[in-house]
C-alpha cells in the first residue's frame, strides 16, 4: 500500500533569543574570563578568549534567532545553559510535552484523533533518558493504541523517522503512523564555544503518514525515498551513558557538540548534490520537474550552494525556502519545519524534494507529489 504525507504540526518554545542578545552574554563572558585570568593570560599560559560578533553569525551562518526552552539561563553569564526543573516520573516529560503538541496540531490539520493512528515515531537528535522510550509516552499522553519506538540519526532523525514510517505502511504493519520530531537542542550546546554558541535552536515537527486509501484526496503521494550514512568524525557528541563510569571521568566540555564547520561544509555540499542529482536522474526527472527544496537548515550558503548546483541556476527564495534565520539550526525537524511552513501553494501534480543532512554524515531524501 503507497504511503501518503498527510499532514504536519509545529511547536516552538514560547521564548527567543536573537543573536544580539547571545552575543551581548558571549561577550560580557569573555571579558568577565579575561579579567579573571588576567595575570596566566600576561604570563602566557592562558590564552585570552576572543568575543563573538553579530555580523559574524547573520553572514556565516544566516541566522538571526533561535528558540529556546529557558532563555533566562541561557542569558545568565554565570550559567549560560537552560535551566530545566526535573519533573516527577508521573509528569509528562519535556521531550513529550513538546512531541504531543507538535503531534495534536498534526492529527487535527488532518482530522484525525487517536484512534486513527497505528504507531508513533519518535525520532530526533538525543533522548532525554533511555527508557520508556519517550515515543511510547507520546503514544500514551495522546490515547493511541498499537506501539511506539524511538530512533536517532542527528540531522537525519526526521526524515529516517519518516522514511521508516512509510515502509512500515508499504508493508501492511500499520496504516496510520505519526512521527514526532522533538528537537530540544540548546541542553547539548556549548554557550561558552565562540564557534557554536550561535548555532541551535529547540522546535517540536510532527508528520502523519497515512496509507492511500485512508488518506483521501488531501496530502502528498510519496513518489521515492532514499537513506545515505558515511562515518564522519567532523561533526560530534560524546555524550551519552557510558560518562558515568569513564574514568577518568569526562570533563563537562567535553560532552558537548562539536564540529570542523569549514569540513562539514566542504565535504556535505559535494555529497547532496551528487545524491539528489542521481537519484532524480534515476526517476527520469530532472531539478526542472521540482517546484521546490526544502531543505536542512543549518547553513544558508550550504543551502544556496546546493540549491543553485541542484537546479543549475540562480533560484528564487521561494524555490529553496529558508527556515534558519527564525529557528537556528533544529537538527532533524530543519527540512521538516521548512516543508511544514512552506507546502500551502502547491497544485495537484507538483513535486518537491524534503532532504536532510548532517552527522553522521547522514542524508535523507523524501521525493513528493502533491495529490
Ligand atoms: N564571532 C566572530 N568571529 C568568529 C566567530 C564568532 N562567533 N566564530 C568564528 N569566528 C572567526 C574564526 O575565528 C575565523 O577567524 P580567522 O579567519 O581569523 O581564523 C573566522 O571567523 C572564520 O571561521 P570559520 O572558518 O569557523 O567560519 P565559517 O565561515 O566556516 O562559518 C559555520 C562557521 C557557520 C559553523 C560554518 O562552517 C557552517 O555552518 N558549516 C556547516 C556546518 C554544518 O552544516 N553542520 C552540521 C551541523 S550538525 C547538525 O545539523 C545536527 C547535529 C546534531 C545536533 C546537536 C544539538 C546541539
């Protein structure tokens, strides 16, 4: 049974911070640190930290916002990470919370309620505990039956999610399935990091996906799919269970994201291009059949150069729509959010392209027509 993209939900944080505000707080860090090393920074033995600029962010990167979950303590130069209360186990946790809003927005633009649906995805960057899985909590809080089951990809956790969804109605296991993309970020940011400090922002995607002949005349036939993973060092995260027992034990610092930015770029761009040229090439379309990309958001000049080899021309905006300067980089609802915000002119018969990368490195590409 073909699998249809029946509709999409979004759920954002309640607070932002733009980049003025981060770099303000970077900056009174930095000349806070250099005061207090003063005299191994004259002796040499510690080097003196450089501030952060606003014109360095918007140009390198094209952001100029991003949400967040506690703006206070990512503002707070003695902290500078979201402060988050723990929650007692017989409370909802965050990850959840931020699913099932992302989930009920996605259930009610289709007209669907809980019943409806078969499975729950949930698929994103990091997990905030091990288990339950935070998918069967999601499946729980919204009262559906059948199962649930997390999965991880980083950047690539939206559109695997998806992908797997999709095979799982193409194999009759289910025929409603929601996949939720909770991708609450700035916990694994390094607000002290001038590299990073600009780069993520926290957002909630969710996608129903429904089988052919459930879906109805509305939604978007999925025409083909395709998964890409290559090991890569160039974009990293150490977190994870086994810094409990490291010994010796990891410094903070060290459990945050990291990355050669300057590599990823060069070696991320080639690696798309090639892959959605063949893969369309494969379909006996060419990028003149696609009304659109939407694409990662993690770098505008990625997304440009990309856009422009793809279609072999100057593009309009319209063309590869650009999500980041409001959200940051959302890891794996990036592609997500940009289909979820940019969908609505579409015509029965028009194609586009959803397609995801990042560490790993990791792709995902979702080939769609509108019904
Ligand atoms: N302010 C001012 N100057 C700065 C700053 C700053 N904040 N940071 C660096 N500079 C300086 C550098 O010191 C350097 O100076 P000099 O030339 O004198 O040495 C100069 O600016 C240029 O530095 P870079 O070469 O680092 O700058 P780039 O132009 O390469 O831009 C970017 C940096 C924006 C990071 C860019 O390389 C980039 O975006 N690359 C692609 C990265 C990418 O796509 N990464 C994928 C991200 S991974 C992902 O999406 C999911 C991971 C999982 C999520 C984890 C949750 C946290």
């Amino acid at each position: 049974m073909n699998a249809v993209i029946r509709s999409t939900g979004l759920w954002t944080p309640d607070e932002t911070v733009s980049n003025e505000e981060l770099v303000e707080c970077f900056n009174a860090y930095v000349e806070k640190f250099n005061a207090d090393n003063a005299v191994a920074i004259e002796r040499g033995s510690v080097e003196p930290l450089n501030p952060s600029s606003t014109a360095f962010i918007e140009k390198a990167s094209g952001i100029k916002s991003r949400y967040t979950i506690d703006k206070a303590g990512v503002l707070d130069v003695d902290r500078m990470r979201p402060r988050i209360a723990p929650r007692p186990d017989d409370e909802i946790c965050l990850m959840a919370e931020a699913g099932v809003a992302a989930a009920r927005e996605a259930l009610e633009a289709a007209g669907r309620d809980a019943s409806d649906v078969d499975a729950v995805i949930c698929s994103a960057t990091s997990m905030q505990r091990t288990y339950p899985c935070i998918a069967i909590e999601i499946q729980q809080a919204l009262g559906i039956e059948g199962f649930g089951y997390d999965m991880s990809v980083a950047c690539s956790s939206g559109t695997f999610g998806m992908i797997s969804a999709i095979n799982m109605i193409k194999t009759g296991m289910a025929r409603s399935v929601l996949v939720v993309t909770p991708e609450i970020t700035t916990p694994q940011l390094n607000f002290r990091d001038r590299d990073s400090h600009f780069i993520f922002g926290d957002v909630a995607v969710a996608v129903l996906i429904e089988a052919e002949d459930m879906a109805g005349d509305g939604g978007w036939d999925v025409m083909t799919t395709r998964m890409m993973t290559k090991f890569s060092n160039n974009i990293r995260s150490n977190f994870g269970f086994l810094n409990a027992s490291e010994d010796p034990e990891p410094e903070f610092e060290d459990r945050y994201f990291v990355q050669e930015g300057r590599k990823v770029f060069k070696e991320v761009c080639p690696m798309v291009i090639e892959m959605i040229l063949g893969d369309l090439a494969k379909q006996d379309l060419t990028a003149a059949d696609m009304k659109r990309l939407w694409l990662h958001q993690a770098n505008i000049n990625m997304n440009q150069m990309i856009a422009r080899k793809v279609f072999d021309r100057d593009f309009e905006p319209h063309e590869a729509p650009v999500v980041l300067d409001e959200f940051a980089n959302i890891a794996g609802a990036g592609s997500l959010v940009a289909f979820h915000r940019h969908n609505d002119d579409f015509q029965p018969g028009e194609k586009g392209l959803i397609c995801s990368f990042g560490a790993g490195y990791s792709a995902g590409s979702i080939y769609l027509q509108k019904r």
